[in-house]
C-alpha cells in the first residue's frame, strides 16, 4: 500500500485528488494541508511513501524532500499553457 499526502491551497485539487483515489486500494490519501508550514508536521505524522505538493511552495518543499529522500515529491501546478497545439508547418 502506498501512503499519500497533499498539500494544495485549492480544494477542488484535494477534491479531485480524492475523486481519482477513490475506487483504488493500492494507494491511500492518508493526510491533506494547505500550506506549506503543514508538510513537516504532516510527514512526521502519517510517514507517507509521496507527498503530492503544490508547486507555489518550492521554497518549502524542496529542502524537506531532500532531507527525507525515502519520500517521494511530486509537484503539482495549476498553470498550463494557452497553446497547447503543435504547430503546423
């Protein structure tokens, strides 16, 4: 089993996170923060094997996932790019 936690400022990614989580077994949301003050407290909590973090809080995120290199970080961004089309040629 695969422990997760989340930590986003936007409660549509915790709710859509949760939607996506919700008919698999092997992985568990086990805990969720909205800041990044949250994430050590968090880790020493619930010792999960990912942190999902949004990436607006790199400064804070970064050193913790270096320290803890058992965890896996995955930065999630909420920006995207309004031409996402190749172009033609």
């Amino acid at each position: 089993m695969i422990n997760l936690v989340l930590i986003d400022d936007h409660v549509m990614i915790h709710d859509a996170v949760r939607f996506q989580l919700a008919g698999l077994s092997d992985i568990v949301l086990v805990g969720t923060g909205a800041a990044g003050e949250e994430i050590e407290p968090l880790i020493e909590r619930y010792q999960p094997d990912v942190m999902l973090i949004d990436l607006s809080i790199h400064r804070l995120w970064k050193p913790v996932c270096v320290r803890r290199g058992a965890i896996r970080c995955c930065p999630l961004s909420d920006a995207c790019e309004s031409n996402t089309s190749p172009q033609s040629s």
